[in-house]
C-alpha cells in the first residue's frame, strides 16, 4: 500500500522527511514523483553520506539531503514552515513527532506518520500536542501490508495555523517531556 494512494502531492510541493535512516520514505517517494522536490533529513551524518551517494548514484535531481536535528533544522527559516508535506516512519511517541515535524510545514499543510500502530491511547495523548502545535488529525488510514497479516496505519494530519516559535523546543526535551 503506497502513500500516494491516498494523498495526492502536486507537482512543484516541497516534502521533508524527517528521520529518515536510510531513505525511506523519501527515496522511493523521490523516484516516484520526480516533479516534487524531497528534503532527507537525519541526525547521524553517516545515514546522510550513504543517501548522498544513493542520490547522486541514481541520477534523483530532485532530492536533498541534510544533516541536522529537527530541533534544530526547524529554526532556520530556510525551512521552517516551507513545506507542503513532511513524512515519517520514526518509532517515537506521536506527540513527540508532532513536535518534531508540525514546524516545518505550512498552513494548510499535512504531516503523514507511518506507525506500526495506531493506538487510540496515543492519538488520544496527542491532543494536546495538536492543539499547541496548531493541527488535527484529519485521517487514520489502517491497511494490512500485501500478501502479509502486518498491519499499518497513515495518520494524516492537518496544519491550520502557524506554529509558536517555541516549538520545537531545545535538543532532547521533547522526548523527555513530551506536550
């Protein structure tokens, strides 16, 4: 089942993907849609090297790749809130990729998380990251992975306002004390 069944991403849109590890799902993603420009973003530079050289090994004119925390990344105006979608397959705690992720996005944008589970006990721990973060949950996509009994889910949420210059907060405090 593949992300661009159920979201449509226009050509010319800018998405980041944020913790990326080793591409996924932005290379594919990049491959796909090679009219939508990519931002591969992780915190260990060795993840960043490979992609680099995946990237220019496979010809993909549409991908960046940056070395960066989240907390960091999302201060520089270069690409706070410049986004028209952010993608991530991180394992952390919801609330924490919200805040990880909802900066980087612009109004009207979405943020698409690929969890294991879906729980109802951390969407609903969530909301009261999505109300400081300015988002909501709009769908809960749940799918079985093909000819498996792996379950999924795309959580798809919706950004409706600017998001408070203190978000995300400093290096490791979100994990810590998640909103």
């Amino acid at each position: 089942m593949s992300l661009i069944n159920y979201y449509e991403v226009k050509n010319g849109s800018r998405v980041i993907d944020v913790g990326t590890g080793a591409g996924f799902p932005g290379i594919p993603l990049a491959i796909l849609l090679p009219n939508v420009h990519f931002t591969l973003m992780d915190s260990l530079n060795k993840r960043i090297l490979f992609l680099k050289d995946v990237v220019k090994k496979s010809g993909l004119n549409n991908v960046e790749c940056i070395h960066s925390r989240a907390e960091e990344l999302a201060k520089d105006m270069n690409y706070r809130e410049q986004f028209d979608l952010c993608v991530s397959r991180a394992v952390a705690n919801l609330s924490v990729l919200l805040e990880y992720c909802i900066p980087f996005i612009k109004k009207g944008g979405s943020f698409i998380s690929y969890k294991s589970v879906a729980s109802d006990d951390e969407l609903a721990e969530s909301k009261n990251a999505q109300n400081k973060l300015c988002c909501k949950l709009k769908q809960n996509i749940a799918f079985e992975l093909p000819d498996t009994d792996i379950h999924r889910n795309f959580l798809i949420f919706e950004k409706f306002d600017k998001t408070a210059d203190k978000y995300p907060r400093n290096n490791g405090i979100p994990r810590k004390k998640p909103l």
